[in-house]
DNA sequence: ATGGCTACTCCTAGTAGA
C-alpha cells in the first residue's frame, strides 16, 4: 500500500508531470494540493486513464485539494462542515482502504502577525477539532498534505534565518505540535534522523540547485498506521524534472 | 534580498505563494 502527497502547484499546468510520476511510482492514492480548479475543469478523463478515480474539493486560482485512488472512496467531508460553500477549499477526508485519510493545505500564513497569520493559526485549530470530532486514534487515521511548516530546526536549511518566520515560527511550531499531539507520528522521522532533507525549495535564486529548501510537506499516521509504515521517503528527483512544482513528493508504503 | 520564479486572472500588471 502506497501512499503519497504533493502540492502540485496547479493540476492543469503539472497534469504531464503527474501522469508521468503516476506511471513511475505506482502510488495507491496520491492526495495533491493547490490543484487551483473549480471541478468542473478537473482533467478527470485522464486521470481515469491513468488508472484512477478522484474526490475534489477545488476552487478557482487558488487553494484547492484532490485525492485520487485507484481503490474506491467513501464517507467523504469536504473542507470544515459548518463552513459555506465559499469558504476556502483547504482539507478533504474520505475513508480509502480501511484507512480514515485527511488531505489539507494549511494556509501560508504570509508573513508572522498579518491577518492571514491569524487566519492560519485559527484554520489549524479548527483541524484539531475535526480531528477530535471526526477520527479515532485507536483506528487507521493519516493526515497529509502541504502543512506550510517545517516542524524542526533540522527541517531548514538556516534555522538562524528562518527563526521566527513565517513557515517556522514559534506560535506555528506550537499548533502544529498541537495537531501532533491528538496520536500522530511523522513518519519519515521513522526511518530519516538526518536534517537537510526538504519537500520545497523556492523557484528563485537556484533553491534547488543549492539544497535550499524547507520540510514542510508531511505524511502523519496513529500508532496502528505506525506499525505498518515500512518507507518512507521524499522524492526529491521530481524537483528536477522540466516544469517542476516547487514541491517534492512525498511517499509511504504500508504493510 | 523589501524577492531572485511561477502560475493565476474579466490576461500584457497585479496578486499570491513559501
């Protein structure tokens, strides 16, 4: 059972890249973020051809998250279930496999103290609490996804610079932490001690080319999913590809 | 780097991302 997450930065302008990561690695399901397309324009078609069926929360230009599996889906919660339909198109859960799996894209957060920081910070307090309403720890449960922070400083390539930053401040650590303690493990920190192992690097000033990048996309399992994960890894030659998103994927695979 | 890229839009400039 192969997992895997990636903020695609646009499904439309990355849909060959992930035809072509789809037929290299096989995944299972594949949760992707900022797909920024209402539903109606979702290349579906292809994406069945490729072997998959998908659930969309999406939205125009901005925000949107797709989870696409080739085992079938139920028991599907688009977004925060008080919210209207206008409310920015953030997290998807839906029940795959036995698994209970949350797919979001945390808010960016644009600078530490802006109203968007604010946004942020409420927007993964209110995770928290669908966690608490939604899923049990003592069963299979995985939240993925674009978190937009790096958890530790071995997860930034200058801690020094980024202290205090949006994506690595002291308040985002703590609600995220928060969201970690409701009985997740990060699962690449169980086969990975290493720092200067990063999911994003920044499109300007050669990020890539210099290992300039940030921890920020994670695969979070409870402890029976823990058990099973055999692997789990970055895959960091993706970023290399023509046309890249400015994220890596991340993959699990479970017994 | 107070922004070096990329992708978006009632598209050729402004907004957003991280």
């Amino acid at each position: 059972m192969k997992i895997a997450t990636w903020n695609v930065n646009s499904i439309i302008a990355r849909l060959p890249l992930v035809i072509r990561w789809l037929e290299k690695e096989q995944p299972d399901v594949l949760c992707m973020q900022e797909t920024k397309c209402s539903d109606d324009k979702f290349p579906l078609l292809e994406l069945k051809s490729a072997g998959y069926d998908c659930i969309l929360f999406g939205q125009q230009s901005y925000n949107g998250v797709a989870i696409i599996s080739q085992a079938g889906c139920a028991n599907e919660i688009r977004g925060f279930p008080e919210d209207d339909a206008a409310s920015q198109a953030r997290s998807l859960m839906a029940d795959i496999a036995g698994i209970r799996l949350i797919n979001v894209y945390v808010p960016n957060g644009q600078s530490v103290g802006s109203e968007k920081y604010q946004f942020k910070l409420q927007w993964m307090r209110r995770l928290r609490q669908l966690l608490d309403q939604n899923c049990d720890p003592t069963s299979a449960v995985l939240l993925c996804g674009d978190f937009n922070v790096a958890p530790e400083e071995r997860d930034v390539h200058d801690p020094r610079l980024w202290q205090n930053r949006i994506l690595f401040s002291d308040a985002e650590r703590a609600a995220l932490q928060h969201i970690k303690d409701w009985g997740f493990t990060d699962t690449f920190r169980l086969h990975t001690e290493e720092g200067g192992h990063y999911s994003w690097w920044d499109y300007r000033a050669g990020g890539f080319r210099r290992n300039l990048g940030l921890r920020i996309d994670h695969i979070w399992v409870s402890a029976p999913l823990a058990k099973r994960n055999r692997k789990t890894w970055i895959d960091k030659e993706t970023r290399a590809w023509e046309r890249p998103s400015d994220h890596a994927p991340v993959v699990a695979e479970f017994e």
